[in-house]
C-alpha cells in the first residue's frame, strides 16, 4: 500500500509548514486517475499524524474527475482511465486532469 507513504509525506510537509502550530483541518484533493485510493489516505491518516500537530485533525478529500482532450479535435472527454477514445475515433486523448495530488488548505488553531 503505496499511500502509507504518501500519507506520511503529506503529514510531514504540513507539520513542516504549521511549525508549532496545532492544525485543526487538511483539505487535499487527489485525482481519480491518480492511483492513490482516498479511504486508504483516510485510514492511514490517524496514524501517521499521531503525535504531531496533526493529530486530532479533520481530513477533507476531493476527489478530481478524470477529464482528457482529444489532440485530433480538439474536444475534451471524461476519462475513468488514463487512456480514452473519442467520439471522433482518436486514440490520441491528452489528460488535463484527474492525476492530482494537492494540499490544498490547511486550517490552524489559534
């Protein structure tokens, strides 16, 4: 389970950023094409927080449809993968979004 880590990586960078600061609430949003599964990012979230000025904080996930532009038309499609047909016949589809991974907010206690 790859998210332990990112889940890790995420705390540390918002540890980092709230110094001493306890932090009441994380806001990320995390791409559906992205490979990482948002309840595994919330089950390893209590974890790793634990003991930092993290722990006890809300998590709040958005979770980012895919959405891709065809490079032969030019007209942009919902992707459930990372590869797509168009209604045109193209396999040529660019992603422009679903593969995010973004902390988005982070909210402070006074």
């Amino acid at each position: 389970m790859h998210e332990l880590g990112i889940t890790e990586n995420i705390v540390a960078i918002v540890s980092e950023k709230a110094g001493n600061t306890r932090v009441k609430r994380v806001m990320l949003e995390i791409g559906q094409l992205s490979a990482i599964m948002p309840d595994a990012i919330r089950f390893c979230f209590d974890v790793c927080a634990q003991g930092t000025v993290l722990e006890g904080a809300e998590l709040e996930i958005a979770e980012i449809a895919g959405l891709g532009q065809c490079c032969a038309c030019g007209a942009q499609i919902k992707l459930k993968m990372l590869a797509g047909v168009c209604s045109c016949g193209s396999l040529d589809i660019e992603c422009l979004q679903g593969k995010e991974l973004n902390i988005k907010e982070i909210e402070v206690i006074d």
